[in-house]
C-alpha cells in the first residue's frame, strides 16, 4: 500500500491541535515599526545611519589599513536583523545590542535592540525602554518597573501616555489603570477604572474577571463572586486561565459546587487542559487552591498575560512573546506567561530556548502538568526521544486517570514508526477515557493509523469507523479510510463517495484529491482520474506518490511519454524506497509489469 497515499496528516504525524502557522509572524523590524507607533509619521527614522554603523568597522591600530572588519557594527546590525527574520531571539539580541553600543544615537538601531532584547528577555530592554517614550512596548515595560518599585504616580503617568490608536490598548490601558489603583490600596477607583469595560463592549468578560480579581485581593467577597459569575456569564467557552481564576474566587468564597462545575466548562478537545482535571473533584481542587494573585504588580503581570494570549489568538506570534516576556519581568514564576512564551518560541523551532522557559515552570503549581506535556514535545522535536519517553511516562505514573500522556506518548513514537509500541500507547489512553466525547476522535484516528501500520487492519478500520461515528465530517479520517479500500480494492464506491465528501470539505488538500482520482483510477473511469490526478498535482506538485499516480493514469490513456515524465518526475522526489524499486520497473517493463 503506498505510504504517502492521502495526506501527510494521515500518513505521517497526526496534527494534535489546529496549525497556527498560516504565516510567518512579522518579522521584528515590522514589529519595532508597529510597536513604534510611527509608521509613516513626520520625523521618523528611515532606518539606520549606515554611516555611523560602518565607522564602527574602522581599522583598530592593530589591523590592516582599510579593511572591512564584519564583526563591526555594520556587520552586528546585519546579524541581527537576519536572527530576528529567524525568530532566533538569542543571537539576534546579541547582535543588535552591539549594534546599540556602537551607535548609540541611532534611532532605528535602538529600537530594534530594544525589541530584540524584550523578545529575547534581556536585562538592558529596561534601559533603552526609558529612551523610547513614544514606543507602547517601552511605555509598558517602563510602567511596570516603576510599579514593581511602588511608584504608583509615575506607573499612572506612562501609562497615560500610552498612544490610543494602537489597537488593543484601549482594553489593556484601563486594566492595566485599574491594578495601580489597587496598588495605591484604593479598591473603590480601581473598580471604578474597569467600568466602562464591565458595562458594555466585546471585552466585558475580561474587564469582569480583572475585577474580579481586584475585589478578591481587597477581602471584598460579594463583588468578586458577583463579577467572577459575570465574567463566565459573558463568555460562551471560557479558557483555562478564566476557569483556574473565576473557579478559585467561587471556592474559596463559598461557592463550591459551583466551581466545581467549571470542570465541565473546558473547551472540548482542550487536551491540554483536560490533563488537570483527569482526576475529578480533587484535580480540580487542586487547580483552584491558590489565589491567581497576591499583589497588583502580578495583577498588572496578568493583564500582560491575557494581552499576550489575545495577540496570540490573532496570529500576532512575536507580539504575543514580547507582552509574555513583559509579564515574567513582573512574575517570573507565572506558569501561563511561561507556557505562552515557551509556546512561540517552539512554533518558531526555537526549542532550546522553549525548553528553558518550561523548565522554569514550579512543579507545585497547578499548571505544572501541561508543562511537562509541552517538554515532552519539545524534547521529541529535538530528536531527545528517550527523555520525552520518560517524562510523559512518570507523567502517567502521576496521574493514572489522564489519558493524554499516552496519548501524547503514542504520537511522538509513531512519528518515529514505532508503530507496535505507538499501539500500546494509545490502547492506555483510551482505557483511560472516562465517556467518549465527540472530541475523542482524534485518538481513534490516531491509533488507527498506528494499527495499520503495524498490520493489523481489522483494528485500524474499526478505529476510524469509530473516529466517523464520533465526527462524520473530519476529511482526514474520511480519506485514509476510504484511500486504504481503494488500495485493497474493496468497497470501491463507497470510497469514492467518502472521497468525494472530503475532496467538498478541502478542495485545495492536493492529497485529498489525489485519493479521489486514484478511486476512480481503480474504478477504470480514466478520463476522470487524469483530470483530478492533474489537479492533485498542481496542488502537490512535490509529492512523489501523486505524480507517480498521474503516471500510471497517463499510461492506461495511451500518453506513454508523458506517463513516462511524470514516473522520473516522482523518482526525483525521494518515494519510499518500495516505491522506488515499483517505479523503476514501470520504466523498464510498462504498467502492465508492476501489478498495483
């Protein structure tokens, strides 16, 4: 059976969570031009003074007259600006903070040191924020800093200053207002602050739970219940933080059954989450043990933390790390500040320095579990396999009702065609699921994978009927179903139309289209597979097993040469090596000699 059959998604890893990266988050110059606020604006710097950086490259007494040195400022600015387009944070904080050095007075230069060193969580971000006053992230840093030295009146004046066209400030702005009046011991104005926000507007739900949060930290219980049920009220599928948040406030003031149904409020299909409350009642008192705050510098360090997870949402990946690094200034402990950060950090392959932030993570704290999910996938995207193996193994030992340390196990050895293991991994997850929920169908479908690759056909085929049954819609499921009927020769009209319904749902996934022209390969309607065979490969025009199908369709049409093109074409694109031997035959002997 060909191995790159339908889709990398369901003949390689299985995506556990959907794709973020539609695109590349904004490279950190355009950044420092959002962060900025100035784009276009009279008086602004066009970039850097390239005099003044190459001066920094003058022969010292010591070299030879003239000579270029790229170690120099001119060559620290280029480096940088290069880490950064990599979302390396670390060289690129390196680089453009020497660039800063040797050319201090440069605008454009600062900035991006600036940025750099925020993005990468540098002690000198402090110091060149103070030199940008009309630079939002500057403001915030500088606001922060002065609040965690208790100078309330100079954190309301940056604050203040804050520019309110830059989108998003005009929810944060108030929040951030709210916690130095709650910082100056005035619960009343800081209430106050977060009114507008409470009675009307898309962020009401986030302008309750702050205040919330506020009437807690002020032993005022009637208003923090009032608000926390607001808040949760306001929101159809609250995240965990609102849950661990809200669902604290209601314990510990009393409200206990209440919280306790918070567990059932977690997003479906939130494996993630779902880990911390595996375990029942007491999970899940264990999640709301602790206030979410203990001072209004944590509070403002949480409001940082929900602007970081809405720019998140939004795509805005470097943005997103720059407000959570601002938060871990504040509170360098906070568990979802380090699960954000680390979390744009992987996505952009930076794994050593994602590793870093969640080892910083307390094991005593609540969230500690996901945390070492996240390691375990960050250890097995740096080829570390065996400790990835052992943390989410003791994580299972932990916590014996949690399906998804063996769920997350079987990913990472399958991806490794582990299959017979993968198999036994995935068999304890689902002994572990308490009620199937329709979200469940990712486990059946990843354990039907695991089972067909490890020859046992019968288990897999039950496996992605289940998945079907639990969401009838999933194309992926639909189309490695219906492609391995095609390959046994077995209910072939039935797999054209599961194919037909996954091709509606992704006309674009060349794969996809690939498994409906080979059903109709199969079926003998050759006109049909050469039209959609075509197409597959205008969409995937690199994978070998859709342009070695396009052949072999050429072929029974009586195109010989051009079936001939598209067999050397799918040779040159590294088949699985079975493949490779089929394919080399057809181009010796013909179709006919190579029985499909």
């Amino acid at each position: 059976m060909a191995r790159n059959s339908g889709a990398p998604y369901s003949r390689a890893m299985l995506p556990r969570r959907p794709d973020r990266r539609l695109s590349r988050p904004l490279p950190l110059v355009l950044l420092a031009a959002l962060a900025a606020g100035c784009a276009g604006a009279e008086g602004a710097s066009a970039g850097p003074d390239i005099g003044a950086l190459l001066a920094s490259n003058a022969p010292s007494a010591q070299g030879s007259p003239g000579r270029f040195r790229p170690n120099g400022g001119f060559g620290a600015y280029l480096a940088g600006r290069f880490a950064a387009s990599e979302s390396d944070t670390g060289p690129a904080a390196e680089q453009l903070l020497r660039a800063e050095r040797l050319a201090p007075q440069d605008e454009e230069v600062v900035r991006s040191a600036f940025l750099a060193a925020v993005l990468d969580g540098r002690a000198e971000a402090l110091r060149l924020a103070r030199r940008l006053p009309d630079n939002p992230v500057a403001v915030l840093l500088v606001a922060g800093a002065e609040a965690q030295a208790g100078r309330w009146d100079r954190a309301e004046a940056q604050l203040r200053a804050l520019p309110q066209q830059q989108d998003g400030i005009a929810v944060l702005q108030p929040l951030l207002l709210a916690w130095v009046q709650a910082g100056r011991g005035q619960p009343d104005q800081a209430l106050a602050a977060l009114r507008p926000l409470v009675e009307g507007g898309r962020a009401r739900a986030l302008g309750a739970l702050h205040g919330a949060m506020i009437a807690d930290l002020a032993g005022r219980g009637p208003e923090a219940l009032r608000l926390s049920r607001l808040s949760l009220a306001e929101t159809g599928e609250p995240n965990l933080r609102q849950i661990q948040v809200a669902g604290g406030i209601l314990l510990r003031r009393g409200a206990e059954a209440e919280a306790l149904r918070l567990g059932q409020r977690l997003p479906r299909g939130a494996e993630d989450a779902a880990l911390l409350t595996a375990g029942g009642e007491a999970s899940l008192r264990a999640l709301f043990a602790d206030p979410p705050v203990a001072s209004a510098v944590e509070g403002i360090a949480e409001a940082k933390i929900a602007f970081a997870g809405a720019l998140r949402g939004q795509g805005a990946g470097e943005f997103s790390l720059a407000m959570a690094r601002l938060a871990l200034r504040l509170r360098p402990a906070s568990a979802p500040a380090l699960l954000l950060a680390a979390e744009a950090l992987a996505e952009e392959r930076q794994n050593a320095a994602a590793l870093a932030l969640l080892q910083r993570i307390p094991e005593a704290d609540p969230l500690a579990p996901i945390g070492t999910l996240r390691r375990a996938a960050v250890l097995a995207r740096m080829d570390r396999t065996e400790e990835a193996e052992a943390l989410l193994r003791e994580l299972a030992a932990a916590r014996p009702s949690a399906p998804q340390p063996w769920a997350r196990l079987g990913d990472i050895l399958r991806e490794r065609r582990r299959f017979a293991e993968a198999l036994a991994a995935y068999d304890a997850a689902v002994a572990r699921l308490e009620g199937v929920r329709a979200a469940d169908w990712t486990l059946f479908y990843a354990r039907g994978i695991a089972a067909e690759r490890a020859g046992q056909w019968p288990r897999a085929e039950a496996d992605f009927r289940r998945a079907l049954e639990l969401s009838p819609d999933q194309p992926y499921v639909l189309n490695y179903l219906a492609y391995s009927w095609v390959e046994q020769g077995r209910n072939l009209e039935e797999a054209r139309r599961m194919l037909e319904r996954a091709v509606a749902l992704r006309p674009r996934d060349g794969n996809i289209v690939d498994s409906l022209g080979w059903a109709h390969f199969r079926l003998g309607d050759i006109p049909r597979a050469v039209e959609l065979l075509e197409r597959a490969v205008e969409l995937e025009p690199r994978n070998a097993t859709i342009n070695d199908h396009l052949g072999d369709a050429y072929w029974m049409a009586g195109r010989l040469a051009e079936a001939r093109f598209q067999w050397r074409r799918a040779l040159g694109l590294d088949p699985e090596p079975e493949e490779a031997e089929r394919i080399e035959r057809k181009l010796r002997e013909g179709l006919a000699a190579v029985a499909r």
